[in-house]
C-alpha cells in the first residue's frame, strides 16, 4: 500500500499520536477528501478545518503547507483504489471484475483530477518520484486485472495494458468540462468495455 508520505500515525519524535490527535487527523483527511471532491483543489482549508470541528492551526500542526493535505487525500483515496483492484482478483466474473475497477478509477479520476494536476507539478519541480510510485502501484494492478481477463477469455487477447488506462484517462479528460460529465464518461466507458470484450 502506498505510504502517506511522511505524515503517519506517529509523531515527529517517533511516539504514537494521543488518541484525540489522531482522531482529528483522521477527521481532518477525511473531511478534506468531501471538500476537495467537492470544490477542488482550491477548496478553503478553514473550512475544512471547521467540518473537521477543530481550529485551523490544528490543521496547519498536521499539514503544514495545502500540498501537504492534498498529497495524504490523494495518496489514502490511491491506495483504497489499489485494494479495491487487489481484492477484484478473486471475483468469479473476471469480466465484471475489470469493468468494476475501471469504472472506479475513471470515477477517482474525475473526482480528483486537479489534485492529481497539483501533486505532480510539486513533483516534477521538486523531483519527487511520489507520482511514478502511484502511477506503478496502479498499472500493477490494472495490468493484474487485465491479464487475469485474457487468459479466462473474456476479453480480446491482443489487449494492451497501457492503452487500456490511457483510455480511461482520455475519457476522464474528454468530459470533464461538460455539464453531464459523469453520465458521459459511464457511455465512453461502457463503449471502452464493449471493444475489450471477447465476442
């Protein structure tokens, strides 16, 4: 699973959060994931702060700069998408089982597509390798999914794992300022699913 970069259940001196400190930091990321979801990544952090009912320096204690923030969302929603695919590997339907976490990552992709943007312009200014962990973490996975698919037959054997993701990038990108964006990408994506399909 991939790690939260740096920002852990444990203090900067090695010991266990207190209880409460812990609770708010859980409360804290999980009330930016609604928020940022919700407005972006330009989403107010005192307002994130105030839904996670604690002050805002709270907040800054435990995530310094926006980024900071940003990068423990992106990294917790990545790896829960990740599980999800790992655990899709034992379905009995291995067709539905891709269908499934494809439509999971196009719905990440269109919910957190500008969180992604800004970790990987931090990234490529910074030369942090964060963004190429996550893109590894999930092709492992997709690819894992995809070869599982093939070789039962249900999908055309000549499928290429890289192409199949990038399509699923491209719909996330092709709708994403059209007012019906979710419904659109849901018949790009059955469109996408349709040509995998083994006839």
């Amino acid at each position: 699973m991939i790690a939260l970069t740096g920002h852990d259940s444990r203090s900067r001196a090695g010991r266990p959060k207190r209880a409460d400190a812990r609770r708010n930091y859980e409360q804290l990321v999980e009330q930016a994931r609604i928020a940022f979801a919700e407005f972006g990544v330009d989403a107010p952090l005192d307002e994130i702060a105030r839904r996670a009912g604690v002050a805002s320096g709270t907040l800054y204690r435990h995530f310094p700069t926006r980024l900071d923030l940003i990068e423990v969302v992106l990294a917790k929603q990545i790896a829960e998408l990740v599980d999800l695919g790992r655990g899709l590997l034992t379905v009995q339907d291995e067709f539905d089982g891709l269908s499934t976490w494809l439509r999971a990552t196009l719905t990440h992709a269109l919910t957190y597509r500008g969180l992604a943007a800004a970790v990987m312009n931090s990234a490529l200014g910074n030369g942090n390798d964060l963004v190429s962990t996550w893109h590894a973490e999930i092709f492992e996975v997709g690819a894992a999914l995809l070869a599982r698919a093939r070789e039962s037959g249900v999908v055309v054997a000549d499928v290429d794992d890289a192409d199949v993701l990038k399509m699923v990038g491209a719909i996330a990108w092709a709708v994403r300022d059209t007012p019906d964006s979710s419904a659109q990408a849901d018949r790009l994506l059955a469109l996408l699913m349709n040509g995998l399909r083994h006839a």
